[in-house]
C-alpha cells in the first residue's frame, strides 16, 4: 500500500510550502532490508541543521534547484541519522542528513524560507519535510518522559530511549487570520499588525496577518476569535478555513483562516505582542505588491510578509475575491 502525495486539481493554487509531489511511502519506514538497498540508489539532501537548516541549490538557472548527492557522495562520508523522505514520481527514493554543507562550484547556501516560494512543487516538498524533521531530531536528543538519551528509528520518524519508550515527530498546530471587512472593491480593507518585535529596515515597517498558538484544549477557530481579541482588541465572526502549510522553524502548521470585523470598533493593542495596527485598502495592498511605494506617515513606508509566507498567500487571496 503506498501513501502518495495529494492530488494537486488543476487551477487550485496552494500555499508556497504546501506543495509536494512525493510519496511519504510509510509502509517502508519499519523495512530495515528495504531501507538498506533504498539507500544505494537514493538521492541524498543535505541540510545543515546548524547554519539555520540551509541547503545547496543551484544557481545556474533563473529559478533556483535543489542539489541532490548519491550516497556515495554525501560530504563528511558515512552520514549519521538517515532521514528517508519517501520514492519520487521516477520510484528513486529520496533520504535527508543533518551535516554541514560542502563547497559545491555552481550552488550557493539557501534557508527555505529564501526560496521555498521559488522552487519546483518537488522541490519545496523535499525541503520543506528535510527541514521539519532534522530540526525535530535536533531539538529531542532526550526523552521527555525518562530524560534519558534516544535515538532514531523507523528511518527518522521516531526516536527510542533504552527503556524502549518512543517519541514521534511534533507539529505545533498554531492560527493565522487576514481580518477584512467585507466589502467588494479596492477600497474593501484588511486589518495588518506589526509585531512588536519587528524593527523597521531599510525605511520599511512591516505588516502582517495576526497569528497565534493554539492552545490545548482549544479548536482552531476558537483560537482565531482569542488572538484577534487578545492582540488587538476586535471581535471577529464568519470565520473561515482558506488552507493551510508547514512552518518548519522549528515546527509549526500554520492554519490559514479569513474572518470579518468592522473597521468602526477600536483597536485596542496588547503592546507586548503588537507595535501597531492598521486597516488597508485593497488598494493600498495591491500597489505594494506591483512595487510602488505606500508611506505608513511616520517617515516609512508598508511592507508586506515574505514570499514564502501563508501570510502573504492569504493576503494575495484576498485581493482575489469576488469584486
């Protein structure tokens, strides 16, 4: 039985990092004789764990590859931990190691959140998976339980103590919310804070949807009304899901919502979390993007959230809706 990657329906657009054409194959992660023949023919993505999850990717194209070794060329020789990721499209299958990156000529050192929005759908979901679990394997050399030390199983996706006590990989569900009114048009608005611990750069202040964790305990949308209220003072309604995608820094699943709230309330921001707030017009959002310059009126100008972000795909998305 395999586990093949999602269907992707023409004409839907996905999240950046929600874009995968791997198979997981799970039924293989417990097949040690499987494993071991898998890894004479794998094609091997080296992420250095230490240098903020960076990889190589190519720089001879205009849009940026990953860099796959054989295993025999994997740098540091014999690697620890092999992460296996799953079997390509092709049936090669595809495995991650933590260790640092080689000088390759022709590649340069990239994070994913520099190009995950660049990259092929194989690509992205490669590195975006690599990413998430070499930081978990690097956050959990203990077990929380015992406090004794682990080590990997079931090719990266467990780690065991001595006790035989077994861990799995984390993913932290947490919210994320573009606020808007409603209203058709390029003068309809969204509201966009500024978190607090946001310094402006090179004349730019940036903005970006409210998010937050959500709590044990309590559902997505829950969290949703909890954060916009905590943050900035606003009680939202029609909430709804729009989709969601990995934030693996280190482990995050970030659940992109949409909700309506009226411009006339008040904001009241908690200034430990927020610096400012502020509703934009479509408008204003669309000249940003097209490059033009929008002044905020203290000297500098809006900016929006990285390219790799949900954030910014949720705000795109917005600006798509029924006029």
């Amino acid at each position: 039985m395999t586990s093949p990657a999602a269907p992707r329906p023409e004409g839907v657009v996905h999240p950046p990092l929600a874009r995968s054409t791997l198979d997981r194959a799970a039924h293989r992660r417990t097949d040690e004789r499987w494993l071991a023949e898998a890894w004479q023919r794998a094609r091997v993505l080296v992420v250095d764990v230490t240098a903020g999850g960076r990889t190589l990717v190519g720089t001879s194209t205009d849009k940026p590859e990953l860099v796959l070794f054989g295993p025999a060329d994997v740098p540091g020789g014999e690697p620890g931990d092999r992460l296996f990721l799953g079997v390509e499209p092709d049936g090669v299958p595809v495995f991650a190691v933590d260790a640092p990156l080689p000088v390759v000529e022709g590649t340069r050192p990239a994070t994913l959140r520099e190009v995950g929005h660049l990259l092929s759908d194989r690509d992205t979901g490669l590195f975006t998976t690599a990413v998430a679990l070499a930081n978990w394997h690097a956050r959990h050399p203990y077990s929380s339980l015992t406090g004794l030390p682990t080590t990997a199983g079931d090719a990266g996706w467990t780690r065991r103590d001595a006790t035989g006590h077994q861990i799995w990989p984390r993913t932290d569900p947490a919210m994320i919310v573009l606020v808007h009114d409603g209203v058709a048009g390029p003068e309809g608005r969204c509201l966009l804070g500024n978190n607090a611990a946001w310094r402006p750069a090179e004349g730019v202040r940036r903005f970006s949807c409210l998010a937050g964790y959500v709590e044990p305990g309590e559902s997505a949308e829950d969290a949703v009304l909890r954060e916009v209220a905590e943050e900035v003072g606003l009680v939202p309604h029609h909430v709804g899901y729009v989709a969601s995608q990995a934030w693996p820094f280190p482990s995050s699943l970030m659940l992109g919502f949409f909700a309506l709230a009226d411009p006339e309330q008040p904001l009241r921001l908690d200034p430990a979390e927020i610096a400012h707030a502020a509703w934009f017009t479509r408008r204003d959002i669309a000249r940003v993007l097209a490059g033009q310059r929008v002044e905020l009126g203290d000297g500098l100008r809006l900016g929006l959230p990285p390219p790799s972000s949900i954030a910014l795909f949720l705000i795109q998305r917005w600006l798509t809706l029924p006029q």
